[in-house]
C-alpha cells in the first residue's frame, strides 16, 4: 500500500484515505477520472494535498486489494 494512503476503521468506515487527512482515495479518483487537472484538483476542491499525495491514490487504485475503494 502506498505510504500515503490508510485504512483506519475509525475514519470513514475504514475506506482508504489520504494518510494525514479524512479525504477518501475514492473522491480524489473520481475527479482524476473526470480529467481535472491535478493542480486544480489541490487548488480547487482539496488544498490539503500535494500532487504526490494524487499520485499515490493513483497507485493506490492499481493493486488488486484496491476493490475497498468501490462505493457502498
């Protein structure tokens, strides 16, 4: 798992998260997906990341224990 992502029971019902924050993998996704520039994406919705930090939900996406991040 990438460093900057966690999975802790007591943050959003153990959904994969941004490490320091409660910003869930699966949200950061979804603009990367709807081709949001990722500086607009820090700028505009969550300043609290860093371009490294969308990348990591990037690769976080990847590996194959990543089906967590399906919505309920």
């Amino acid at each position: 798992m990438p460093e900057r992502i966690v999975v802790d029971p007591a943050i959003h019902f153990g959904k994969p998260c941004v490490t320091g924050t409660r910003i869930p993998v699966v949200d950061v996704l979804e603009l990367v997906g709807e081709g949001i520039p990722f500086a607009t994406i820090v700028e505009s919705y969550y300043p609290d990341l860093s371009p490294e930090d969308i990348r990591s939900c990037l690769r976080y996406a990847r590996h194959p224990f990543s089906r967590a991040l399906q919505r309920d």
